[in-house]
C-alpha cells in the first residue's frame, strides 16, 4: 500500500503521462509502417490480443479489489475506458464494412481521446491506497493510447472518408452513454446506497470531468447537463482526427514541395 495516496501531477502521474506520449507516438510510427493490406491478419490478432490482454488484466483487479475489501457494484466493468477492450478482441471476426467502421471510428476517435484525456484527472489513480490499482489504472490507459493511436493509423482515419467514420463511432458512444444513464438511474433508484455511476453521468457521481462537473452540473437540470456532455465530448472526439488530418496534410505538402 502506498504510505501517501499518489498525488495529481506527482512522480507516478507525469510518469505515466510520458509513457502514455511514447507509446503514443510508438502506435502512430507502427500504425503507418504496417498499413499495407498484406498485414491486415496479424494487425486483427495483435489488436484481439491486446483486447484480451486488457481483460485479463481488469479480471485481476477486479479479483484483488474484492479481497481487499473494496468491492461493490461501482466495479462493474463499464467505464468509457473500458469499452475498447470489448471491441478490441473482434477485429479477426469483423468483415469490411459499416459495422467495422463504427468500431474503428469509436476506438480511433472518442476512446483514444478519452484515453487521453484520462491523464487531466486520473482519479482512480490517484484515489486508493494500494499500489497495484494505482499502477494498473495508468497503465491501461497509457496500452490504450499506443493502441488506439495505432488504429487512427492502420485504418486511415482522416480526410472525409474517416469524418464518416468518426461520426458512426460517435453514435456508438451515444448508445453507450444511455446504457450507462439508464442504469445508473435505475440501480440507484432501487439502492441510494449503491453508488452505480457508469460512465460518471448521474447527478450524485463525483466530479470527474473538471469544467463541466463544476461549473455546469451544479446549476442545471441533469438532462441539459446530459445533451452539453454529449456536445464537448464530440468535440474533444474528434481532436485525434484532426490531429491527423492536419499531419497527413503538412505531410503531403512537405513531400509535394520536395518533388518539385
């Protein structure tokens, strides 16, 4: 157990901030390098791999977290972060098409900025006592940004045709968010007590999205609170898109200037 809760913007978080910027680079550097069709099979089992790998890994705290007592309803595995590694294990089964699509624009797009944008706040990082869950929360976030960075780029997911794909990602998040809402809504209807926030959307969920949560939350009905989430979270989703987007035309513009 760590003697003093890690602190925000402390050794261990700007720590794993770094590894989540490497790794980062690292998918986008292999993303590009292994973006021919020839490596299409292995790039499915890597991904499968991961997925599987970070399911492994949510089990083990999972596992540990009941033993130490910190069990509960609130370990159900459904936070926005922990919807890739859902998705992740089906690229070997996923056909070309609308449905792979959607899952790459989600991971791409709102998982990979969320990813990201975990680092602002890590809270569960920085909230509990013991070590491993410490370590774990980090971790997986900084595996889901070289992941997911890696399949912005295997998959191409700029220009229009990756705008497409942002946006049928983006209403997979929507569903998902209700999902979340409506039982987050219901569970603690039935027990106050019980403390369910999925996806942190529900009027008593602790403060995990800092402008929002504090200077909006407190003043507004929760459905308008709801439709604003929905509105920035489309916007911060669709950073990595244009972070590319911008890349590949520098790029492109660089190589044009060379040949000519």
């Amino acid at each position: 157990m760590w003697n003093e809760k890690p602190a925000k913007f402390g050794p261990l978080h700007l720590g794993f901030i770094v590894l989540a910027l490497v790794l980062f680079g690292l998918g986008i550097y292999f993303g590009n390098k292994y973006r021919d069709e020839r490596y299409a099979k292995k790039r499915n089992w890597f991904l499968a791999g991961v997925g599987f790998f970070l399911i492994a890994l949510e089990i083990v705290k999972i596992s540990l977290s009941v033993a130490w007592g910190e069990g509960g309803i609130s370990l159900i595995p459904f936070q926005i972060c922990s919807t890739p590694m859902y998705l992740l294990p089906l690229f070997p089964i996923l056909k070309e098409g609308k449905v792979k699509d959607a899952v790459v624009g989600y991971l791409s797009t709102v998982a990979l900025a969320a990813a990201l944008c975990y680092y602002v706040n890590p809270s569960a990082m920085t909230r509990t006592y013991y070590i491993f869950l410490s370590l774990h929360s980090g971790a997986y976030h900084a595996i889901l940004a070289g992941t997911l960075s890696f399949v912005l780029c295997v998959h191409e997911v700029w220009n229009k045709k990756g705008f497409f794909k942002a946006l049928v990602g983006y209403a997979i998040f929507t569903i998902f968010s209700l999902i979340a809402v409506g039982a987050n809504f219901a569970v603690n209807a039935a027990n106050p007590e019980a403390g369910l926030f999925l996806f942190y959307l529900h009027p008593d969920a602790p403060v995990t999205f800092p402008v929002i949560d504090t200077l909006v939350k407190p003043y507004v009905p929760f459905v308008v609170y709801y439709l604003l989430f929905l509105v920035i979270f489309f916007l911060i989703a669709l950073l990595p898109w244009g972070i590319a987007t911008l890349s590949v035309l520098i790029k492109n513009k660089i190589k044009a200037k060379k040949a000519a």
